[in-house]
C-alpha cells in the first residue's frame, strides 16, 4: 500500500468537517476495493454480518482492523503517550465481533483504551461528547474533559471501566446475567491472564450460573506482556486449549496468525500485516468464523474462549514488548510511528466503509445501543419493613436486623443478589440464606442452598465484590457481605467502580457493602482475623466524593442506614457492624438526623469540664461509657458522640463531592460541628484505623487525642483487645485528665 501525507493540513478542505478531518495519512485502494469494499456490508436493516465467510463481509472486516490499527497510534502519537502495542494485537478480533454485531464489550485491558475509543469514535458515539472529527479527537484525547488515560463508561458506549488487569470478566458476566439476549466479548491480555483472578472467578460463577454463558472471554494471546515476554508466552497452542478446558470451558476456538504467515517470519507469534493481502484475507476469514462460531456456541450454552495469537504490536510502530506504550520521542514526526501510519493508511472512501459498517453494527451507535447508555428499570421495593426496638430495652445483634431487611429486598426484587465468601451464618446473617437460598447447583436445605439462589457464596473476596459492583454498575441492586478482615482481598474491583460510578452519566444503585465480624470480635482467632486497617482506606477515598463509611452503633441504626443505601445512587456505601449482641441506645429518627449531620449525641454528664469523646463503633462505645463513668466519679463532665457518617463531618472544600455527576453536598456547618464536638478537650477513639477520625480532628479546636487500633493479638475478649491497644476505659479516662489538666 503507497500512503501519501495528507499535506494541506487538518483543515483539508476536502474533509472540511468530515469525521476524516485530521487523519495524517491516506492510502491507496486495497487490490479488490471496488468490488468488495465500496459498498458497506451493514446498514439500517442489516445490524450484523450474517455469512461469515462471506468475501466483502471479510475484505471490510480487514479494513476495519487496519482503521482501528491506524487511529489507534494516531491519536497515542499526538499526545506522544498511551499504549497501541497490545490492541494492535487484538485487531481483527474486535473488529470480528464488531462486524458481527456484538458491541457489548468490556475489557481486562485497560491499556487497550485507545483501540476502543478508535472503535467508539467510528461508530460516531464519540459525538456525544462534542468528537466529531478525527482532528479533535486528536486534540482530546488524554486530556481531562476528553478521553481518559484509561477506560470509563464516561466515555460514551464504554461499558465498564479498565484499568487494573484482571477485572474486565466482572463486567461480562454482570452484563450477561442481566441481559440474556446479548453477547458480552471480553477482551484478556496474556498479561492479564497471570492475575489471579479472571479465571478463578469465571469458573465460580459458571458454578453458580451454569446457565449463563453469553459472554466469550477473548484471549490476546500476543507473547508479551509490558516490558518482557509473558508467562504464557511459553505454551504451545495444546497447552493453552488444555489450560482452558482444564478450568471449565466448553469450547476453545483458537485461531493463530502462524499458521497463515507467508512471508516466514521468525518466532512463535507473527505479524498477519506482514502477509500478502491473500494471506491477510484468509487469517481475517479464519478470525470472523471463529468469531460467529464461539457467539453461537455461547448463546446455545456452552462456555465458550476465543483466542486469537498475534505479535504484540502487529501494524504499528513497533513490535513485541517495544511496541506496548509511546515515549516521549515517540510523536507524529518519529519515524517509527510515520512508518506504521503509513503501512496502515487507508483510502478516504474506506474509511467511509469502515464507520458506516460501525455505525450500524449492533443496531446503531453503541453511545444509542450499549446496555450500560440507558437506567435499567428497577422493581419497586416499597416502605422497608423496619423493627424500631425500644432504646434501653434488650440488647439485639445490628447484623442480624439488618438481614431481615435484606431478604425483603431480595423477595421484593428478584434481580437482587448478595455476595458472600462462604460467611454469612459466621456474621450473624444466616436469616439471609434462609430468606433468599445460596445458589449451588447442590440442593441440600441443611445449609439452604438450592439452584437459582439469590446468594452467590464463592471462596473468593474478588469474585463476590466483582459480581456484586459489576451489577451495580449496571443498574442492579446488590449486597457485598465480608469479614472487615477479608474484604481487602475484593478491594481493587470496589475502587474501580465507585471512581467510575462517581463521573457515570447515569443514576445507578450505591454498590453497599456489610463488612463485621471486626477486630474486636475476633480474639480468639488472633490477629490473623484482627485487621481493621481496611477502614483507613475508606477513610482516604472519602475524599473522593461519593464513598460514605457508615458505623451504625446498634440495631435500630443499621436498619436507617441500610434504608439510605438503598436509595442512594452512585455512591460506595460500606456499612460496618458488630455481630454481637449490644445495646440499643437509639431511635430511628435520632439515626435518620445522624445521616444528615454525620454524627449523634448518646450522653452528657454535667462536670467542672467537659471531655468531648468521638466514638467510631459500635463495640468501641463500651470502655467509653465506662470511662465516662469514671471521670464523672471525680467530678469531670463528659459529653458521647457517634459517629455515624464520618463523611458528613469534613468541611466542603476537603472533598471533591461538586466533581461527581450525583453530587451530595451535604456537610456539617461550623456551629453544628461546635455543637455537638466544642468542649474543653476531645478524645477520637475508633477500633479500626485512626484516619477515619481526620474530620474531627481537622476541625476540632479543642486540645485533641486519638484512641486507634494498634495490632491484633490471640485474646480471650474484646476487653483484652482493649487492654493490649491501650484503649480501655482506664487509659481513655487517664488521658482525659491529662488533657484537661
């Protein structure tokens, strides 16, 4: 192919507010473009290709891949930064499944983010966002308001955001389980592959969901991960179909670019740009029928791998490892990156083609047409059936009245699941199972489970976290439920969501999670099940603007809070609670003012003066108490404050709540704040990680201390725990007086 620069600059007037404006390189026709390239396969009446063998169906799924290739490095070369190597490799495939009609596609690959928005771009969603034309796409891309770094459904027709490897499944197997009558592809590096999650939580789900197999994970198999060979790189093609059927898969369909190479190239993986336009034809061909084929086996219920194996890099600037991201060298005018452009320029008219075919593929605009573009209609649940308990009366466990209300839910709203790592009867909520059954294919009612259940219990933090946020995402109720200890381990999968729910352009259900079974309940399990440091990471995300800890102090305040995350949307709400039976010291109302205000206040004790002492914890409120009742023994007044919502109490100006698109603006005011925290010195006292007191403590002026977790140890009671941290009602009121004095 002879390219030719497109000299006059973007402004060509040929393309003068064309979507072609601004690309830098045309070609000339491919040999047999007139006949089976001019006039685009797909149309209004025609979302998908139906023959894949089919030579214009074929020859316009090759110019699709070449677009994509050249858009791709194009728009990474402008900005001298990004990642073309790992999509390039991917080329054909997507743009199979594309032609195929099947856009519904997520990815692990977060570094693939510019092959999407190429894709994004040609089927003209991209004009949602003001990107019309390829000029400013160029101009907006990395840029903020523009297209991210990496993926986020921001983007329009981006399902699902990329970024961390090893998260993309979640989303396929959330988008399938929601709409059974589309196919969710989703693209897995060969790097990725090494995360120890994609296939473990797959295999889980499959388990549960043996039903649901209208996603295809599509394996990158390119030989390369960011800066070396893969671990994978290493397995012949049996060993890699055997690795797969190992774990559960129907069917592999593997489709090897090696075995159409005729210019003889060297090494296992090959480049299929580097072939003749016959080979070319053929390896696309071979590409699009393995593409329909695994579709078709995935409605028909088999679970189903398409891999496709290609160099790392093939059709652009460079290849292998080198090819994986641009440096700063790496511009429009670098050689390297102006020989690939011009390998992969097109000529004007295909790239007519090519978006013609993109546009309608799938039936429109994936901007118009992606499940993620509209609000999934949800069931109503009605007035919660709350039981307000009497204040003083018999102490209840949180947990426990919190899973009542979670199987309404779930009775109310059959698209409803919660997640738990094999440990709801453990946290006080074996009502839960009871309610609404674990899905296993297993029946046995000793353990209530059943097939079709609405708890999906894998042994796997990752796999119940990915699940549940994937369907939040999505627009589905869910319930994550975890030790406080264990649930770091689906930590990453939780973070992507809520920072992508927190720019969504879209109301969608709070991911909300009940994390117990805390530090201070677990002394006989010693330290291994003694890690409350988890809250410290809540603590600094609640920045972020749309994550809101909630530390309910007993059973009737769990009920108000669990009836707020319902109703929130686009929030990360973690609900943490004891399992144990504790006092009730509140009313409804009392908590549904502490949700506003960020805090409650449970006693003051008139004294000469006054400790003010801000509790984090259900649990933690008992040496409190008894401290209290101690210095009043000597005359010194005391005040008890919960804290409830810790997010309430910082100031507006630390958070970024006014940069999410369902902002919450609600922040206590600084006489509120004086109000319930002036005294004459202020005690934060938290059984988990201290920085989830920093709103006090940034706006207290009193003379402060903080009571905080230190580190686990084997005991006999949460009072040990309380001795061997130094934070018993001794040490707390010893250090009241010093402050005081």
């Amino acid at each position: 192919m002879v390219a030719t620069p497109n000299t006059t600059d973007a402004a060509t007037p040929a393309f003068k507010d064309d979507f072609r404006e601004g690309i830098q390189y045309f070609g000339e026709p491919l040999e047999g473009f007139d006949e089976l390239g001019r006039i685009p396969v797909l149309s209004p009446d025609k979302s998908g290709v139906t023959d894949p063998r089919d030579r214009a169906s074929v020859f316009q799924t090759l110019l699709a891949a070449d677009a994509l290739r050249y858009l791709t490095l194009q728009i990474t070369g402008s900005k001298a930064s990004g990642h073309p190597g790992g999509f390039a490799s991917s080329a054909e495939a997507v743009a199979a499944f594309y032609m195929l009609g099947h856009k519904n596609m997520p990815t692990e690959v977060g570094h693939h983010a510019p092959g999407y928005y190429s894709a994004m771009f040609l089927d003209r969603s991209l004009e949602d966002m003001g990107i019309n034309t390829v000029a400013q796409m160029r101009d907006r891309y990395r840029e903020k308001h523009g297209l991210l770094g990496h993926l986020s459904g921001y983007i329009p027709g981006i399902l699902a955001p990329a970024g961390p490897l090893g998260q993309g499944q979640h989303f396929a197997m959330a988008g399938a389980l929601l709409h059974r009558d589309k196919l969710f592809p989703v693209t897995i590096g060969d790097g990725g592959l090494g995360e120890p999650y994609p296939i473990s939580s797959i295999a889980h789900f499959h388990t549960a969901y043996p039903e649901v197999t209208n996603f295809v994970p599509i394996l990158v198999w390119n030989g390369y991960s960011q800066e070396h060979h893969s671990m994978v790189s290493t397995k012949t093609n049996a060993e890699m179909i055997a690795f797969w059927k190992g774990n559960g898969f129907d069917e592999v369909i593997l489709v090897d670019a090696k075995d159409f190479d005729d210019q003889n190239q060297t090494g296992t993986y090959v480049d299929s740009t580097a072939f003749s336009l016959k080979q070319r034809l053929a390896f696309t061909e071979a590409v699009l029928v393995g593409a329909d084929q695994a579709a078709k086996l995935a409605f028909g219920g088999k679970l189903t791998v398409f891999i496709i194996k290609q160099l790392k890099g093939a059709g652009v600037h460079a290849r292998g490892a080198k090819s994986h991201n641009l440096y700063a060298h790496h511009t429009l005018d670098n050689p390297d990156v102006v020989a690939g452009l011009k390998s992969r320029a097109l000529n004007p008219e295909a790239w007519q083609t090519v978006s013609t075919n993109l546009q309608w593929a799938g039936g429109g605009s994936s901007s118009k047409t992606a499940v993620t573009e509209s609000v999934l209609p949800l069931t109503d649940l009605g007035t919660l059936p709350l039981e307000e308990y009497a204040v003083g009366g018999e102490a209840k466990i949180a947990t426990t009245a919190m899973g009542r209300l979670v199987g309404y839910v779930g009775q109310t709203d059959k698209r409803f699941i919660v997640t738990n790592a094999d440990g709801n009867e453990a946290s006080g909520i074996a009502n839960i199972n009871q309610a609404l059954k674990i899905n296993h294919p297993t029946t046995d009612d000793l353990y209530n489970q059943a097939p079709g259940g609405q708890v999906y219990e894998p042994l796997n933090e990752d796999a119940c976290a990915g699940l549940a946020v994937g369907l939040a995402l999505f627009g589905s109720r869910t319930l994550w439920c975890s030790y406080e200890s264990f649930a770091i381990n689906g930590l990453p999968i939780w973070q992507t969501v809520t920072q992508a729910m927190a720019e969504l352009r879209r109301p969608t259900p709070a991911t909300v999670c009940l994390f117990t079974a805390g530090a201070l309940e677990q002394g006989r399990n010693g330290w291994t099940h003694q890690r409350p440091e988890i809250e410290g990471y809540f603590a600094s995300m609640m920045r972020n603007g749309n994550i809101f800890p909630l530390f309910p102090l007993d059973a009737n305040s769990i009920q108000v809070c669990y009836d707020w995350a319902l109703k929130a949307v686009n929030k990360g709400v973690v609900i943490t609670a004891s399992k144990s039976p504790l006092p009730i010291r509140t009313t409804f109302e009392q908590n549904r003012q502490a949700l506003e205000d960020g805090a409650i206040a449970l006693q003051e004790i008139a004294g000469s003066k006054k400790v003010v002492f801000a509790v984090i914890g259900d649990m933690m409120l008992l040496p409190v108490y008894e401290a209290a009742q101690k210095l009043a023994e000597q005359g010194i007044g005391s005040k008890i404050v919960s804290i409830v919502s810790p997010r309430r109490l910082y100031r507006s100006t630390d958070v970024a709540w006014d940069t999410c698109s369902e902002p919450d603006g609600k922040f206590l005011s600084d006489a509120d704040f004086e109000a319930l925290f002036g005294g004459d010195a202020l005690i934060g006292v938290v059984g988990g990680a201290s920085a989830m007191l920093e709103p006090v403590m940034l706006r207290s002026n009193s003379k402060r201390d903080v009571f905080s977790w230190k580190r686990g140890e084997t005991t006999a009671s949460a009072g040990q725990l309380f001795d061997f941290n130094g934070m018993n009602a001794q040490a707390i009121s010893d250090r009241a007086k010093q402050l005081l004095a």
